[in-house]
C-alpha cells in the first residue's frame, strides 16, 4: 500500500515541523510608556519584531497567544507585576525567554527573577550593550534549542519511518551479533515462519536453518568476509514454527535467499578488523523456486501423464547406454503403441481419451521396477528403458506382465474402456549400438506386433524392416485406392445348417493392391479408421454391396440378406442414418435385408452418439449384428438395452473348441444367453464338418466360414446363390 504509506510519513512529518516553527516576537511589558517606547525602538533598530503592553494581564493575554520568544519584562506594576507573569509563564510551560528589565536594583529581586525561570536580569537604567547582548544572545539560545528540537523530532520521525519500512518489508530483515545470535528481526518472521519476534531474539541462527541446508548455512555464516566480499548471496530452507498450525506453514519449509553482510568494527584497522554481527535481508523465494521446478518439471515430462518425455529418455537411455557399455551389460528398450486408441479418441472425444492415457500411464508405472525409465513420447506411444535386464526373457516378463496389466477394463468419465498394446522390443547389444537405433528398431518391432493382430509383444528381427517400409507406402497408396478403383467386395455365405439354405452373404472388402497383390482387409482397415479413409472406403461398401443385391433381388433372389462391417468411425457421421436409408430406397431394399456388423468394442456406453445411430436404423428395420462376439468385453447390460438381432461368436472359440474346454462352455454359454435374450446367434469361421455338427448339436443353426464357401467375387456369389449346390455338397456326408 505505498499511497498510505505516503500519507502516512507526509503528516507525520508536517506535524513534527509545525510544532517547532519559530515566528517569534519580543514583547515588551512595561507600565511606564517612556520606557516601553524606548525599549520599542531600540529593539525595532536593531531588526526585532517588537509587541508592547502596559500590565500583567494583557501581558499575559499576549503571552498565550504562544508567538512571542522574548518578553522584556518589568517587575513592578500594578496589579498583575512582573512576577505574576513570569509564573504564568513557567506554570504553563510556555517555552518564551523572560530578560527582567527592572528598576529593582536589590539583589533578591534579581535572584527571585532567576529562581522564577527569567534567563537575565538588567537593571534600569540599563547600558544599551547589555540589553542588546542579553536579548541577542537569548535569541541564538533559542534559535539552537529549536533547532535541536527538530534535529531531535527529524531523527525520531525517521526512525518510525524505518521501522515502519523495516517492519512492513516482504523481508525478513535481521540482525545476527558475532555469536550467531538474533538481536533484531522484523515483524516479517511472524507471518513467515510463525514465530513471535520475542522468541527469535536471543536464538542462534541455526535453529531456524532445515537440517538439509544447515551445513551450507554454518559455511556460508562462519566465513568472515570483507571488502567487496563482505556481502554473500545464499539460498537456504528455513524451518517454520508449528508444523500443525493452520494454512500458512502446514508442513512448510519455508526456501529462502539470504543476502548477509558481515559487520566489522570501523574503528580497527583494516587488517585487524573486530566482527561484530551479520545483519542481512531473508527473501521468499517459495514461488520462484516452485516456479522453476515446474519449468524443469515440464522440460523433461509429459505434461498430461507427468511421464518423462522425449529428452529425458534421450538423457536416461545414453547414461544407461555408457552403463552398459562399460559393465558389458544388457539393456532393453520397449516401444508400446496402444491398440485402438484412435478410435476411442475418435469416437469419444479427447478428453476421454487424455483420461484413458493417464490411467493407463499408472498402470504401466505399476509393471515396472526401480530404475527402469517409462515415457511418453506423445500420441499413445509409450517407450520403456529397462537398463538392467539380464536376458531377453526379462525383457520378456515385464512384456507379458504389461499385457496382463492392461487387459482388465478402465473405467473412464462412465464408459467401460477395454485397450490392449502391442510392444515391440530391442535389445542392447545386438539390436542397435545406439540411442536411435534401439528405438527405431523397437519400433519396427511393434509394428510387426500390430500387423499380426496386435496386442502381444516381439522382439525385433532384421527381417522386419522390409515389412515397416511397406506399412510407411501403405497409407499413400491407401489415399489413391479408392479412386483409383482397387477395392473389390467379396461375399461369404451365411448359412441355416437345417434348411441348408444360404440366408445372407457377408461383404468382406478386398483390396487388389497393383504391386502387392490382394490385400485382406486386417492389413488396412486399422490405417483406414486412424486416417479416417474408413468413411469414404464405408460408404463405397454401402453402396456397392447394395447394388450388389439389389441386382440378385432382381434375378429373383429376394430372400437374401447383405451383412456389411461398419467401424465406429463410420457412425461418427452426422447423417450416417440417412444416407443409409438413402441407398435402401434408391435399390429398393426393404430394411431387414441389410444387416450392419459391429464389433463389441464399438459400443462404448449406451448413450453414445453411435448407439444412438444403431437405434435409429433399428428402428428402421435395419439388423445389427455384434461381429467377433466374446473377443472384447461387453457387459450383458448392454445387449439388453441396444437394439441387437444377431451375435456372431467369435472364430477363436470355434477354431480351438474340439480341443480347448473353456472355449467350448463359452461358446455354449453364448449360445444359451443368445436364446435367453431372444437374439439369433451365429458361429463364424466354420471350418470342419466335426465344428459344424458340434455346434448344431449345441443348437446353433446359422453358420459361416470356408466350410461352407470361401469369401469369393460377386459372380461366384450370385451363382452359389442361384443353385446352393456348394454348400449342399459340403454337407453331403
Ligand atoms: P469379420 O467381419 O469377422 O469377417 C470374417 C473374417 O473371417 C473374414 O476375414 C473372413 O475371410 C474370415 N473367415 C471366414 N470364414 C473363415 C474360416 O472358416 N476360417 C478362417 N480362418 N477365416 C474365416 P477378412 O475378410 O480378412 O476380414 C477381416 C476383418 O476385417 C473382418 O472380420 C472385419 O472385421 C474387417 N472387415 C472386412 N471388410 C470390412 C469392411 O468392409 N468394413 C469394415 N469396417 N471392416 C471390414
Ligand atoms: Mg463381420
Ligand atoms: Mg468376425
């Protein structure tokens, strides 16, 4: 507040000048005019301001009025007499100089004046000398008392005015004797630190000094320094009074710059000089240092995980590196790239999915040991150091373990999140001598993992790199397929097992690559939803498989049905439902003959935008199927509230029935739940009679896979649906 403090020190100093200003007179009390007269003009000669009066009381009257600083005053008059006045004057403490100008020549009249407080006393008839010397000389007494006055009123005012600095400092100011020993402290202490001014005087500076600092104090503190080095700057942590006290010092250490001089006895001779104390200025340097610690803080991390990030990994990886090299040692390094995150984020916002990666950042720090480095380098792209692994089968664990780790939901904002990884692995030594091959070649790793259906883990392996580059091409030439017309559908047949009848065909996307040949759609569709191709590659599907069947309708095959894969991204247009509904009425497709597969995944939370959508198409006619059902990790609440016709379990169940137990009470737990929901079910990936018969027996009726017909090119589709002939001779016994 330095307007107050202005106003403050302004009056304080007009007051104390007010009260010493001298406007003096010199007044002359005489009851004979002739005398008063002469007095007058001597006294008007010689420079003076001069007040005449004829008796005591007016005399006394004037004398109030408080101006007048010399009275020449007469003794006898009538009534009130000189010394009347002269004890008004000393019984109201009226600073004026009384010179007695008498005609009294006794001695005890003199001595009587000088006891009453008069500073002269002249005898009339008086010699012009000495009346001029006495007045002249009381007026110098004066003019040096007042002036002493306010030397004395000055100096008083500015020593308010310094502690009054001193005190409303942001610093603590202290004086320390040459003991170490507190004989000044400002007020400051008390709402820094909590102590009372009292308690602090008389302390040794360490006692208020952290133990962590205490060393560099007790250095910095002992050195005696002079000259230009007798002022140091030092940081110390102070310790505050009441750990328990409210708000201000919970727990508090309070960090501080400390600028302290070393004092020394002036009157010693330079090279013999006496110290005597340190007196200095303790600063509050808590924000600056908090301040600094989050700018290094965000140098090295990931703000939104709080992981370290690229260049403290860089930092880590190149010590352990020198480690290792050293010690002859092995060391790992892991790149994790999370499975599906895009889509998450896509299709449920950026804020779930800044939630998602700090969850699975904790999860990620559980799986790992004391000096192994987890960081995010942005996206959902973590990479792991593991400077002390002894083999790969190390390396290995903590893999498998990380897996493991993420396979249990994540609950976020109300959705039920469900995520896996794929981590690549390089090792030290033999994968890469430096910082950027062992993460590239880490990398390279990781992408074979997601090439193989992801969620697992590989080490790296040379023959991986041709892959990568290929994966690097794919994306352009997936930009130019469309219109460059390399898609194909191909159609599999679903088929009832009791009336042998193909109910519906599955439009599976196929891509005739011109170098690489025919890509299947688990090469590209995970590219396509993370570019976002999938719309335009969907909506071409959409259409297409439409005008597929609404050419087999026109040959009279108007009891079959299309199922098409639609991704989550899909349904993130806004007028997804209406261009479907377009593409029905433009071939004349009754609704129930399009079903639209979805996978588990895709329904994240029963007020989804996209669950929405499957709504609204159902309340079309439109079917919905859940693709690849068991795989992920629906809960049941969910089929029952979304409009589902159809589930398809999973090929993993049926491949590894024969011979896997669990798999089989899955699939006919599926199977039950399916019937008790009042849902049609149907297997996939049928590959054996011994399948098929298993799973009639379990009552599951519809059936797909290459046991009844390989995904094939339209013309093969619309002749097996002309006559059915393969999928009855398949089944001949
Ligand atoms: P999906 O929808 O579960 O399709 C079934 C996949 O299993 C097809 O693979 C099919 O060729 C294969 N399959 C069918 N019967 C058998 C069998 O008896 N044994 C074995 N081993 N495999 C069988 P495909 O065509 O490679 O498609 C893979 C996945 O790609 C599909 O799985 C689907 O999720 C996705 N996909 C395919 N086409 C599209 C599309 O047009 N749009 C979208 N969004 N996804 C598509
Ligand atoms: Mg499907
Ligand atoms: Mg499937």
């Amino acid at each position: 507040m330095p307007e107050k403090t202005n106003k403050y020190i302004n009056n304080e100093l007009l007051s104390a000048s007010n009260s010493t200003c001298l406007a003096e007179k010199i007044l002359i009390v005489d009851d004979e005019k002739l005398h008063q007269y002469s007095l007058m003009e001597l006294m008007k000669q010689n420079g003076y301001d001069v007040d005449c009066v004829s008796n005591g009381d007016a005399a006394i009257d004037r004398i109030k009025l408080k101006n007048i600083g010399i009275v020449l005053l007469d003794l006898n008059m009538d009534g009130t007499n000189g010394e009347d006045v002269m004890r008004f004057i000393s019984k109201n403490e009226i600073n004026t100089t009384i010179i007695v100008v008498s005609g009294e020549t006794s001695f005890e009249a003199a001595e009587n004046a000088l006891k009453h407080g008069a500073y002269d006393y002249i005898r009339k008839p008086y010699s012009i000398d000495n009346l001029l010397n006495s007045v002249n000389n009381a007026t110098k007494k004066r003019q040096l008392e007042s002036d002493n006055q306010k030397m004395h009123l000055q100096l008083r005012e500015s020593e308010k005015l310094h502690r009054y600095i001193v005190n409303k400092s942001p610093d603590i100011v202290y004086i320390l004797d040459n003991d170490g020993r507190f004989t000044f402290i400002n007020k400051r202490i008390e709402t820094l630190l909590g102590y009372k001014v009292k308690e602090v005087i008389g302390k040794h500076y360490t006692e208020l000094v952290h133990d962590d600092d205490m060393e560099k104090a007790r250095f910095k503190f002992n050195e005696r320094r002079t000259g230009k080095r007798a002022s140091i700057n030092i940081e110390l942590k102070l310790k505050c009074k009441n750990n328990d006290q409210p708000r201000n010092f919970d727990n508090r250490i309070l960090p501080i710059e400390i600028n302290s001089v070393g004092v020394y006895n002036t009157h010693d001779t330079d090279s013999n000089k006496k110290f005597i104390g340190t007196y200095g200025i303790a600063r509050d340097i808590t924000d600056r240092i908090e301040a600094e610690e989050i700018i290094r803080f965000q140098a090295y991390h990931d703000m939104l995980t709080r992981l370290p990030n690229r260049t403290l990994l860089n930092d880590r990886l190149n010590q352990a590196l020198t480690h290792a090299r050293r010690n002859k040692n092995n060391l790992s390094v892991m790149f994790l790239d999370l499975d599906r995150f895009k889509m998450i984020n896509d299709t449920l916002g950026h804020i779930v999915g800044d939630h998602l990666l700090q969850a699975v950042a904790m999860r990620l720090r559980h799986c790992l040991r004391e000096g192994d480095t987890l960081a995010r380098l942005g996206g959902d792209e973590f990479t792991l150091l593991l400077p002390e692994v002894n083999s790969k089968k190390d390396a290995e664990l903590i893999a498998k373990k990380i897996i493991k780790s993420l396979k249990m939901p994540f609950k976020i904002d109300n959705h039920e999140l469900f995520i896996s990884t794929s981590i690549g692995i390089s090792h030290f030594p033999e994968d890469g001598e430096s910082i950027d091959s062992l993460i590239k070649h880490a990398d390279i790793a990781m992408y074979s993992v997601k090439g193989n259906g992801k969620n697992g883990y590989q080490f790296y392996d040379n023959n991986m790199i041709n892959a990568y580059s290929k994966h690097l091409s794919l994306e352009n030439d997936l930009r130019r397929a469309l219109d460059n017309e390399q898609f194909e559908i191909y159609y599999q047949p679903q088929i009832n097992i009791e009336t042998r009848e193909v109910f519906a065909m599955e439009a599976l996307i196929r891509w005739n690559h011109p170098e690489r040949g025919m890509i299947t759609p688990g090469e590209f569709i995970e590219l396509a939803e993370e570019t976002h191709l999938i719309k335009q590659i969907g909506n071409w599907i959409l259409q297409n498989a439409c005008a597929e069947l609404k050419h087999w309708r026109n040959m009279g095959l108007d009891n079959i049905r299309v199922a098409i894969n639609v991704s989550a991204i899909q349904l993130e247009q806004s007028d997804f439902v209406d261009y479907v509904l377009n593409i029905l009425a433009k071939n004349e497709i009754p609704a129930k003959y399009l079903e639209i597969e979805i996978t588990e995944n895709t329904l994240m939370h029963d007020t989804d935008d996209g669950v929405l959508k499957l709504r609204e198409l159902s309340a079309h006619g439109i079917k919905i199927a859940i693709d690849d059902f068991g795989t992920g990790y629906s809960s049941l609440n969910y089929l029952k509230r979304l409009p589902i016709d159809t589930l398809k379990i999973d090929q993993s169940f049926i491949r590894d029935m024969s011979n896997s137990d669990e798999d089989s009470s899955i699939i006919k737990a599926i199977i039950a739940m399916a019937k008790g929901l009042n849902l049609n079910i149907i297997s996939e990936g049928v590959e054996t009679v011994a399948q098929s018969d298993q799973l009639r027996a379990w009552r599951c009726k519809n059936m797909q896979g290459f046991l009844f017909g390989r995904p094939m090119p339209c013309f093969e589709a619309l002749d097996m649906l002309k006559n059915n002939t393969q999928i009855k001779m398949h089944l001949v016994k």
